[in-house]
C-alpha cells in the first residue's frame, strides 16, 4: 500500500474551517488504517482471531465497498465499480467480508485505494461547487448532508482501525497509534 508515506501523515489542522478539520480527521483514520493493513501477503490479510471471522482482507474489501457506496454511488451518483455493480445492495449481507478471502493482496489493495481515490474526488467535487452542506438523497430516501457522510465515515474507519490493530498485532506484532513519520495538517487542495 502507498498512501502512507514514511515523512509523515495527515491530520486535522489545528486551526481550520470545517471541511478541512472533518477532512484532516477522515484522512487520519485513513492513513493509519493503511498503515495497519500494509505490506502483508495473502496469509496475513486473510489471518483471523480467536472466534471471530474478520480479517484485514475483509477489512480492506469492506471500507472499499463502503467508500464506493456513500461517495461514489450516493454523493457522486455515479454508477458503482466492479465488483459492486455486479452485485444488489441488499442481497449476501456481508458478501464482502467473507469474499476477501478469494482475492489477492494485490487486489485487495488496490481496490481499496482506487475506492479512496474516487471518493476524494467526488467530495473535492462537491466542495468546489457548495461545502459541507450540500444535500443529497440517500438510498432510503433520506436527505443527509456531505458533513454527516463524513463524520459517518469518520466513525466508519476509527472502529475498523480498532479491529485492524488487534489483527495486525496478532500477525507481526505491529503495534503503535500512529504511521511512522511526523504528523502535518491537511489541507484542501
């Protein structure tokens, strides 16, 4: 995985507007998710602990499809990437986790930054044309807001990070809160 890089990581700017601290913080929460899944083989995504079924390949195919639904499909409007346009949203709840398993690291990785890479474009989008405050209509029905996704999102990657920690450390014993390097604020481009 390359979104990590060893000078440093992103974090929400100590003095900013909203975007840029919602952001700054969403971006963290994928830095070190990153951080806790990267350069492992098929073995080490695919590892598992105690009763529970969840790996970082799981975890990796689960925030990608994640990431896909709510800013490519939701925000966007855009038409949804294989493997999720082949599939309902509603049919094999889960499909993707237990899926993982199939895949490659190789593939696994990559889908997982190709789906970060869309979903920074569609909000840089959003936030160039309105802000934080732009509504869309979900699925349901409901009218949410850029500023719910992303505090969604937020709380999406900083529980899964928790579960990518204890798996990591099972697999090499990496362990620590932060990717290496020197943390610096984010910035909108």
């Amino acid at each position: 995985m390359t979104l990590v890089d060893v000078v440093g990581y992103p974090e929400p700017p100590a003095i900013a507007g909203e975007a840029e601290t919602l952001l700054g913080s969403l971006e963290r929460q994928r830095a070190t998710f990153a951080w806790k899944c990267a350069d492992l083989d098929d073995a080490g995504l695919r590892t598992s602990l105690g009763a529970s079924a969840m790996t970082l390949g799981g975890l990796l195919k689960h925030l990608a499809y994640m990431e896909d639904v709510n800013f490519t499909g939701d925000l966007a409007g855009a038409e949804l990437p294989a493997p999720w346009r082949d599939m309902e949203r509603d049919a094999e709840p889960g499909w993707e986790w237990r899926s993982a398993a199939d895949d490659d690291a190789a593939q696994l990785y990559a889908m997982w930054e190709q789906a970060v890479d869309r979903s920074r474009r569609a909000v840089t989008e959003v936030l160039m044309t309105t802000g934080v405050d732009t509504v869309y209509t979900a699925p349901d029905g409901s009218l949410l807001t850029l500023r719910r996704l992303l505090v969604d999102m937020i709380e999406e990657y900083a529980r899964h990070t928790g579960h990518a920690d204890l798996i990591r450390e099972a697999v090499d014993g990496r362990v620590g809160e932060d990717p290496p390097g020197i943390a610096y604020p984010f910035q909108v481009a």
